[in-house]
C-alpha cells in the first residue's frame, strides 16, 4: 500500500525513484533510488549485503510501530539498522496505538523525541473535515 502510493506521487517528480527491500526481490549492487521501502528484516539484509550505504540515509520512517514490538523480531532489526544510521539522520515512527511497550522502543530508537499524539476521544473522524478540489485531470491533483 506504501509502496503504491509513493509510486503514484512520483509520477511527478521524476528525478526521485523507489525500489522495494522485500523478501524475494533480487539485491542490487550500490542502489541509487532516493527512497528504499521494506520490512526492517529486509532492509537489514541489503545492508549487509552492501546494496546501500546506510550513512547516506537522511529520514529512516518506521510505519506501524506497535507492530514492530509485537514482532520481536522487527524491533532487534530495527534498532540495528538504526545504530548504523549517522547521528543527524531524522527518525519518525508512526502508529496508531502508543501503549507503554510502544513508548519505550520508541524511545530506545528516537532520542529526545517530539510525540504527537491524540486523545482517544480525538480519534474520532467526526472531528476531522474534509474537503475535495474538482480538477480536470490528473496532473492537475498535484497542481492543486
């Protein structure tokens, strides 16, 4: 689902690519794509394998971060790939419970963290609106 929806916003920036880190995708040699996408296991293996050099990662995005702990597994994978990132690069993990065990890898993973976080009464979409642009095509959806 990421991946499509990365895909369809870079139809518009051209100079930006995207390839997949998942299990049974072939591991290329010096991948250049801007954005990497996959599960920490993954990841971690193309590392290894040299694919990408973790030093030029600037944002490393943890999606689904309760799942990531429920997953032992995932958590040791992601703390390892974190380790190997440089001190400047920009951690942000999403997810949609921040239960204690979520809490505290978050703050095992991201030092001195900025938590945007909802009450559960705030949850609800009755409190969010939502408008929509009529546009002709679809190039002007990114235009608008």
């Amino acid at each position: 689902q990421i991946g499509d929806v990365c895909k369809k916003m870079l139809h518009h920036c051209p100079r930006i690519s995207v390839t997949f880190a998942t299990r049974g995708q072939q591991v290329p040699r010096g991948a250049t794509e801007q954005i990497i996408i996959g599960t920490p296991g993954t990841v971690n293996d193309w590392i290894r394998k040299k694919a990408f050099d973790p030093k030029k990662i600037t944002v490393f995005v943890l999606d689904e971060a309760d799942v990531m702990i429920s997953q032992q597994g995932h958590q040791d994978q992601s703390v390892r790939i974190q380790k190997m990132l440089p001190a400047k690069t920009q951690v942000m993990l999403f997810s949609a419970t921040y239960d204690q065990p979520v809490m505290e890898f978050a703050n095992r993973i991201v030092h001195d963290a900025v938590c945007i976080t909802l009450k559960r009464q705030e949850e609800s979409l009755d409190n969010i609106k939502q408008l929509y642009v009529e546009v002709m095509n679809e190039d002007e959806k990114f235009e608008s």
